[in-house]
C-alpha cells in the first residue's frame, strides 16, 4: 500500500520506513508504527512516522 497517504497508515501497523541518513542509498528499515508525525492528509515523501524501535522515517511501503 502507498505510504504517501496519511488514511493509508495506521498506529501498530508493520511498515517499510526510509531514515533520513538512508534517502540517498534507498536502505530500508521495516518496523511497526508507534507514532504518526506527520499531520497533513498526505506528503509526496510519504507520511513521517516513528518506530517502536525510535527510529524516524517516511513510509515508502505499508505491509
């Protein structure tokens, strides 16, 4: 499913995150929501979220 969609993502759902230090390599990180960080309904990057692990990142896949 498309991460650029705010309605698309939801807290404890299991996803594919790009960090901030891996936009250049594309390296994904897969991790469960804990927190919605982005406000706006949708962003071209994909939604900000953080991570039950602490990272940071927008979702490029949600599994």
């Amino acid at each position: 499913m498309d991460g650029t969609k705010r309605s698309n993502i939801t807290i404890g759902a299991t996803v594919h995150i790009v960090e901030k230090q891996n936009q250049g390599n594309g390296e994904l990180t897969k991790g469960v929501i804990k927190t919605i960080l982005t406000k706006s309904p949708n962003h071209p990057h994909g939604i900000k979220v953080r991570l039950e692990s602490g990272e940071v990142g927008r979702v490029k896949e949600v599994l």
